[in-house]
C-alpha cells in the first residue's frame, strides 16, 4: 500500500508539473489578446463604411467613406462633403481612393464625382471629370484607385478604363481594353494600381492582373488571368487589391482567395483560409514593418499572416457580439498601419484601431451572458494556489479559474457541491506549510476548503466563546516563519490554533502596548521574525517574545512620522524595506530612525490613495491607486503611471487585492475587472509624435483662410500671422499626431516674449492670449505620445501684432517732423521778432542818443553859458537859468541809464556790473572810497531781461548811493556767483552801519530796494549794526 502511496504521488508530482508548465503558456497566449478600439459615427465620424485610408506627410489621417471625406487628428474628424452651391468643395461626397503624390498634394477618387485634387494650403478642391466631347478628359468618374509612380506620373484607374494625368496641361492620357490586342488592358474595370520595389506597374481588374510597361509614351500590358489548365495560375480574375512583403513577393487579393506571386517565375500560389471551401473575398492587403501580411476580407473579418513563418499560420480576428474590443464588423474594406504604429482598420461598422503597444495589461471580467466567466467584476481578493489554479475572490462569489482547460468554477453561498459561507470575498490564502488547503475569508467568516475535493467548512465567532474568531469579517490571512496562521478582521486580529481550531485574539485596549485599532487589513513578517499590521488607525508592530505592540501613528509636528493612519497594504522588498500603502501616500520606513519617508502626487503618483503594492522580479514596486497603476524605481525614485487608456479595468483598484505568482505574472484587482501582466513584456511605443496646429481662433472664432483674413492658407502650412492691435484676444489648438491613445498625449507651449518658461498644460489642447502688447512673438508647442515619448521640435509660428497708426514709427516719426517743425517755426518766428524787437531798441537807444541826449547836452551847456555870462549875480533869473542846467544834466543821466537798459547790447549781467563800474568809479576814487567788484568776465554770456536787469541796477545804484552819503565808508565791494539759475550779488561797506531794528532809519531807499527784489521774484537780505558796516544780500533766478 505505501508503495502504490509512493508510486501515485510521483506521478501526481509529475502531472503536477505538466499542469504548472501548461498553465505558465496558457497565461501567456492570454496576456496577448488583441484588442481594438473601435470608432464610430457617435465620434464624430461621417458614414461607418469606410472604404479607403490615408495619413500624409503632416501626419493627419484620412478616411474615405460612403458618405464624406474624414481627416482626423487624433481627436475631432473635419469632414469634407459635396456643397452643390459651393465649386470649391469635393464633387462627390462617397470616396473610395486616397492618394497623397510627392508634392503633398492629396488625389480623390471619388463614385461620380471623378477624380479630385485637394490642396492642403487652400483647403480647396480641383475638379477632373469626365467630358463625353473631350478625349483628353477624365474616362470615367468613377474613381476605384490612384498612384503615383517613382518618375512622378499619376495613374487613376476607373470605371471605364486606366489613365495617366498630365500635370502641365491638365489632360489625361486613355488607355482601354482592344479587344484586338493582347498587350493592351485586359478589362477596363480597374480596382488596383500598385508599384512593386523593382519598379513594374501592376494593374488589378476584373479580368485579370495586369502588368504593365510604360516607355516612350507606349504602354504594354502583359496578362495574368485564372486558367482551370494551368494549376499556377491565379485563383480568380476579380483582382481587389495588391501588395508586396519585405521578400519581395507579390500578394494578391481576389474574389476567392489570397495569391502569392513569384515575380522571378510569375507564379503564383493560392491560399484558401476556409480550407479551399468558401469564396473568401479579399478586398483589402497590406504589408507592415515587421513583415506581417493583414488581409481584409468581406464576411470573415480581418487576418493577419506572418510572412516569415513557412508553415503560412493565419490568424483570423472577428466580431464578437459579447466583446467589445472585438473587430466592429466583418466585412473589412480598408487598412492601414500609421507610422505610430496603429494599425486601422475600416469596416462596414467604423473604424478600428490596434495598437500592440497600447494594451499592456490583459483584462478578465464578467461576460454577460457567458457562465464560464468571473462572477463579479467587483474583484476583492486573488491567489494562486499550488495547483495552478486561479482563485479569484469578488462580491458575488469565489472563482476557481482553470487554465489548462480554461474553465471557472464558481462557489458561491447557495451552490452545495461548491459551497462558501458568503458571496463576499474578502481574502484568499493557502499557507506555504499546508498545501491544498485554501484559506477564504469573507464577511460571514473563515472558510478552509480543499482545492482538489473542493470540501469547504466554516469558522465564525460565537457570542461567549472567547476562542472563536473575533469577528466574521476576515480581511486578510498569513503564515508567519514559525508557521502561526494570522488571521485579520474588522474586529481584531487572530491566531488560529489549526489542530484544536480555536482562535487568540488580539484587541485594542487602553493599553498603549496593545494593537492600535482593530481594523485589520494587512499582515507582514519581516526578517527578524517581528509581525507588522496594517490599521484603520495607524502600522503596528508585533513582538511574539513580549506580545507587546508598537504603534506608528500620522503626527504632524513630527515630520518623520507616517502621513496617513488608515493603511491598506503593506510589503517588504527583496532589501527588507518595508513599504506603506496609505491614504496620504507611498512611505518607505527606516528601521534605523523609526523615521518614513513620503512619496505623493508631488513625486509623480497619480493619486495620494496607495490600495496596494507589488515587487517585480527586476525589483521595481507596482503600486495600484485610486487612479491608476504606477511603477515605481527605488532607486531613481521616478514613477511610470498607467491608466485606463493602457487597458486598466478602471482607474480605482481595490485595497490589497494583488498577488505576484512564482512566474512573475502580476494580477491586481478592481472596481472593473481584473488586471494581469507579465511586468517585463510591458513595452513602450517609442514613436515620436508630430505636433501640428491644427486652428487658429480669435475672440474664439475660427479663422478662415482667405485673401482678407489674418490666414493665408491652411494654419498648419503658415510660418507667420500679421494681426492688428484691436486682435487683441487669439487662440491656437494643436495635436500631437500620435494615435494609439490621444487623450494621454501630453502639451507643453510657450509663447516667447509673453511667456518666461514653458506652461504645461497636460492633455489640453489649446492656449489663450490675450492684451498682448505690439510687437513680434514665437509660439511653439510640443507634445508627446501616450507613453511620455517628446517630440521637443514642436510646431512653431510667428506672431507679429502690428500698432494703432499713432504708435507706428512712420507715424511717430511724422509726428515729430510736425513738432519738429512747429518749434522751428515758432524760433523762426520770436527770433525773428526778437531781432525786430532788438534792432527797434537799438534804434530807440541811438535816437535817444543822438537825438534827445544831444538835444539836452545843448540846454545844459547854453544854460551853463547864460549863467556865466549873466552880469547880475541877484538876477531871479540866473537862478532860474542855473535850475534849467541841473534839470538838464539831470535828465541826461536818466537818458543815460534808459539807454543803456534799452540797448540790446547791453542785457547781459557783465554789462550791468559794467554799468555799475562805470558810473561810481570816478565819484568814488575823488570821494577816497575804494570800490572793487569780483572778476565778472565770466558773466557776458548770461543775459538778463529788461527788467530784471532794470532792478537788479537801481536796486544797488540805491545801494551805492546810500554808503556814500551815510555809512562813511573808506571801502565798497560787490561780489556775484552763479550756480544752479540761481544769482547771488552781495554789497558789502564798512562804514558805521545801523540799528535795522530801528524802524525809523529805514527810509524810503530800503523798502524801494526790497520792493524791486521782490518785483523779479528776488529776495533781498539785509544785515547791519551799529560800527559793522552793512551787507546787503539779493538772491533771485536769472
């Protein structure tokens, strides 16, 4: 009996490994699921039956359709459809061919409208139709396909025949079927026009593939048509489409089945999908980088081929009813693969997009409908058993998930053969010292089932009875290294004795030594045996030698401390570093310090909410949240951030739902389904995006392009824009041209001389200006795919804001000619009057002169003569005689003083201490009183008014006087200085003085002098005492 014991359990060990090996593959064929995103009417697109596809050189994308031309950036379609009213707009609004030729421009093909050229600058179209009179036009206006050849010659095919466009007279060239000739086009239907790599023309109609030889304006076409004699021949003469693969062989899709053409034999080889049984109809081909072969077909949806593969493996992709991330429909008219790499796909139900980047994570969920599916996609707990399995744990019951035969099992509360004590799973575990036997904790108690006989029994507390479990909510289960099963709870943590099946409880208490909350959601050892406990209120450590706990708790006048008390996980690195999940962050402790270091939203998480964390075998930390995943780099301490767009189940994932199986495989669990990955097959698109301006907007207009807009031509050809000062509020929008998940391209822009840094602008797509002053800007963004790839070139464009007229220079400066002018005019004018006034005083002062003064010289000295010569010294008369003489002399002097003041040569200040000199000089010398005055050559080039020079010398003419008559003075000085405008003169005697106190003595003489200082806005200072002499001090502006 034992060795038979022996015997079976070697062949378990063995079965055993078998399954574990075939499980490891299957999860990997699982992980790689395609999936396309699909694009509808709803989005903005103009028909579903999208019959042709394009992106040009910019980066755009084109979709013909049954209804309307499409170009879409990634994010809003325009849509081009005939206007009967407008000439310029497309002449047919069903598009079944797009070309882009080499000089940008994009050819159209058009049902019934012919063929079209749309000009990328103008946004205008061209039309080229077919005229029944003329020879040279369009054949036909059905337009079924477009090339460009590598001499630059454009090839259209149509309904009725091939054509060849020259550009330079805007004729075409026909070439048709002649029944009488072989060498001319074998059906006048042509579906396809391709150019292989040796340079041959391959022509696909409805009788045949043709291959044509175009020299000195003479075509030759050679014939390939089906022939039931010959077994190498094609399968079918409806030729739909041509491609050719990297080793260079010719694939043809025909009206029933997939040819492959030896160009060096010119044979072919048939390929029937369907086992050679159906007519499967190949409408579209087309051959990508990596050599893989997509072949559309109309009813059996989308294949792929790998053409490196001898063996000829196709893969068939269709639509599934109950998968949304299934192919739209099966009829496939069109693909494409972008150069982000995207491949797209168009159908008779939209578009569709596959992008083998852009779904990094495998997503299981419930199929509606389908009972080998999850339960729930609510996912609440996960684990992989020793067996294999996958258990998966939700709010509507347990799964066991079988790999192998890819079958779920569910236990659920009702279900007796697969029975759980509560449809909400809390936790799943099965401890490394008991294998098979599952541990599941729900929110009615403990389960212990056995995987291989599925025998389930149940734990839950019992009122009055101190060795039940302490509460029925378990919520977390471990083993530690002595083999003690810890079992957490909403209502404390556990012990379970597995032999006896009772429980040691743990609870909060006043005791500060006791665990800190009984909310329990995470359970660790480290490597010193001590066991650390994740709290609604706060990290506990537990010391198995003492049973005491110590308490971590958040204190925010302790920096160091832990920043959040609610923690949902907690994990030990392969360093023995542990790692906190909170609500307030990612902390790393330092067992050195007792001391946490905090990562948040300011590092780069997505969210301050941490449910849960995982290791990778290449030591990065996965760290699901409330808004995504992130991976997380200890040692540079950067973060990578993955969202729905990368195929998450949503954006909130559930507290400490994850697990990392011995393969490496990563599953976490969410409000939406269940994630799983393998962390090193996760790859990044490296595509650099084209960025592009895509509007140009003013007061949150769009404007137009045209000879009288502020556009030219097409915002994305233009280097520059001229607006006005009143433009004064303008927008742009832009794209990133990369296609796999548009709504995580990111933008930055700058508008240079407005902008000091670069704003970041996330996901948005539009920047604003507004009262930006006159001048010339730059404005550039950037952008960067979806995975953070930058494109740092950007799309730049010039912005120059002209002034109102008055701020222009030529206006500025015209202004300044006229004030320029009018000054000048206006000192033309008063030198020209003060000149006139100037040569007027001059004369004035020689006629006074000459006239009056020689005049009174003549009465004084006739009067001198009369009163020497009168005999009668009593005469009344003489008296009289001597009085007319002094009147006279008088006068003279007074004429003196009124001619010099009136004599322009005289105004300036020299002149007037000149004056001064001139006339006290010789009276004071004969008086023995000596006079001196200060060098004042230096003041001929100041000059003075009339009557501030009239005042400043009367007022000390005055002063003169008075220190001859009164002071007794032996000596007179005047001393003068200029600074600042300002003049300073100052008299100075020494003479007796006088009391200025005494009112009495203050005559008319000195209030005369103050009284004529004040008259030129001066002010006279007089300091004087008795045996001092005096000075007299006058300030004033000159």
């Amino acid at each position: 009996m034992a060795k038979k014991t022996i015997l079976f359990n070697k062949h378990l060990s063995f079965i055993y490994f078998l399954l574990i090996l075939f499980f490891f593959y299957c999860q990997t064929i699982l992980a790689n699921e395609t999936k396309f995103e699909r694009i509808s009417i709803d989005k903005g697109l103009s028909h579903s039956s999208v019959f042709t596809i394009l992106q040009d050189s910019k980066g755009f994308m084109w979709f013909g359709t049954q209804n309307g031309l499409n170009k879409f950036d990634g994010y809003n379609f325009t849509v081009f459809k005939n206007e009967p009213s407008d000439s310029s707009s497309i002449a047919n609004s069903t598009v079944f061919s797009i070309y882009e030729d080499s000089r940008e421009n994009i050819w159209i093909g058009t049902l019934g409208g012919g063929l079209n050229k749309y000009d990328s600058r103008s946004e205008t179209f061209t039309h080229y139709i077919n005229d029944e009179n003329n020879e040279k036009s369009l054949s036909n206006n059905n337009v079924r396909s477009i090339l460009e050849d590598k001499e630059g010659n454009l090839w259209v095919g149509t309904n009725n025949g091939l054509n060849l466009f020259d550009r330079t007279t805007k004729t075409f060239k026909r070439f048709l079927n002649d029944p009488n000739n072989i060498n001319s086009l074998s059906n006048n239907y042509v579906w396809s026009i391709f150019q292989d790599s040796r340079g041959a023309i391959w022509i696909g109609t409805y009788s045949g593939l043709n291959k044509l030889t175009y020299k000195n304006e003479t075509a030759i076409f050679v014939r390939f048509t089906s022939t039931q004699e010959s077994p190498n021949s094609i399968s079918h003469n409806y030729i739909w489409s041509i491609t050719e693969d990297k080793m260079k062989n010719l694939w043809i899709g025909t009206d029933d089945g997939l040819n492959k053409m030896n160009l060096d034999s010119n044979t072919f080889k048939p390929f029937y999908i369907n086992d050679g049984l159906g007519r499967n109809k190949f409408w579209s081909l087309f051959n990508d980088e990596n050599n893989d072969l997509w072949i559309g077909s109309l009813g059996e949806g989308l294949y792929k081929l790998d053409v490196n593969d001898k063996e000829g493996k196709f893969i068939n992709f269709k639509n599934d009813i109950y998968n949304d991330y299934s192919l739209s429909h099966n009829n496939v008219w069109s693909i494409f693969k972008d150069r982000s790499g995207v491949l797209w796909i168009g159908t008779d139900i939209g578009l569709n997009k596959y992008d083998e980047t852009r779904f990094k994570f495998n997503l299981t969920r419930n199929i509606p409908g389908n009972k080998n599916s999850l339960s729930s996609n609510e996912i609440t707990a996960i684990f992989k058993d020793s067996f294999g399995y996958l258990w998966i744990g939700t709010r509507h019951g347990l799964n066991k998930y079988d790999a192998i035969n890819n079958i779920f099992t569910h236990f659920n509360i009702t279900d007796k053969n697969h029975r759980i004590s509560d449809n909400y799973i809390r936790s799943i575990y099965e401890a490394p010292s008991e294998k098979g036997i599952l541990w599941v904790g729900t929110n009615n108690g403990l389960n212990k089932i056995n995987i291989l006989s599925n025998k389930q029994k149940s734990f839950n507390n019992e009122l009055g009875n101190p060795n039940s479990i302490s509460n029925n909510n378990v919520t977390d289960i471990f083993e530690d290294s002595k083999h003690n099963l810890w079992i957490g709870t909403l209502g404390g943590l556990n012990i379970i004795n597995r032999k006896a099946e009772t429980f040691q409880t743990f609870l909060n208490n006043t005791a500060k030594s006791s665990i800190s909350n009984n909310y329990i959601f995470a359970i660790k050892e480290d490597s010193a045996g001590n066991i650390w406990i994740a709290t609604g209120l706060g990290l506990n450590k537990f010391d198995k030698t003492s049973g005491i706990f110590e308490r971590f708790l958040s204190d925010k006048t302790k920096p160091n401390s832990i920043s959040n008390n609610f923690i949902s996980d907690l994990y030990f690195d392969r360093k023995d570093t542990l790692w906190i999940a909170t609500n307030g962050g990612l902390n790393k402790f330092d067992d050195k310090s007792n001391s946490f270091s905090v990562f948040s939203e300011k590092n780069g998480l997505p969210s301050n909410s941490i449910v849960g964390i995982e290791e990778d075998d290449s030591g990065f930390l996965w760290l699901s949240t409330s808004n995504g995943l992130s991976k997380f780099d200890p040692i540079d301490l950067s973060f990578q951030n993955y969202s729905i767009g990368d195929g998450l189940q949503s954006s909130q994932f559930t507290g400490g739902v994850t697990y990392k199986s011995s393969n490496g495989e990563m599953f976490f669990g969410g409000i939406n389904g269940l994630n799983s990955f393998y962390p090193n097959l996760i790859t990044n698109n490296s595509k650099i995006p084209p960025v592009v301006i895509t509007e140009f907007l003013i007061y949150n207009k769009s404007v137009p392009i045209g000879d009288d807009s502020q556009l030219k031509e097409s915002i994305a050809y233009t280097s520059d824009i001229e607006l006005s000062y009143a433009d004064n509020y303008f927008s742009f929008r832009f794209a990133a041209l990369h296609y796999s998940y548009p709504n995580e391209n990111k933008y930055k822009y700058n508008m240079y001389g407005v902008d000091r840094d670069w704003v970041e602008s996330d996901n948005q797509r539009f920047a604003n200006y507004t009262n930006i002053d006159p001048g010339e800007y730059v404005f550039t963004v950037i952008g960067s795919n979806n995975d953070g790839v930058w494109n740092e070139d950007g799309a730049s464009i010039k912005i120059i804001i002209h002034p109102p007229f008055w701020r222009t220079w030529w206006f500025i400066l015209l202004a300044i000619s006229a004030l320029v002018s009018i000054i000048i005019s206006i000192f033309h004018y008063r030198t020209k009057n003060l000149l006139a006034i100037e040569r007027l005083r001059l004369k004035i002062a020689e006629d006074l002169h000459d006239d009056i003064g020689t005049r009174l010289t003549e009465i004084s000295m006739l009067s001198d003569f009369v009163y020497h010569t009168q005999s009668i010294n009593n005469d009344p008369n003489k008296t009289t005689i001597k009085s007319i003489g002094s009147i006279a002399r008088q006068l003279i002097d007074n004429m003196s003083d009124i001619v010099w003041l009136i004599n322009p040569k005289r105004d300036s200040l020299y002149e007037l201490f000149l004056k001064l000199k001139d006339t006290y000089e010789e009276i004071l010398s004969i008086s023995n009183i000596n006079f001196q005055i200060n060098d004042f050559k230096f003041f001929e080039a100041i000059k003075l008014t009339i009557e501030v020079r009239k005042n400043i010398y009367l007022l000390f003419k005055e002063a003169i006087n008075n220190s001859i008559k009164h002071s007794g003075c032996s000596e007179i000085s005047i001393n003068s200085q200029l600074r600042n405008k300002v003049l300073q003169v100052t008299l100075y005697d020494n003479g007796n003085g006088f009391d200025i106190n005494n009112k009495s003595l203050l005559g008319n003489g000195l209030n005369n002098m103050k009284h004529r200082a004040e008259m030129i806005d001066g002010r006279l200072r007089i300091n004087s005492s008795i045996g001092s002499g005096t000075v007299i001090e006058f300030k004033g502006k000159v």
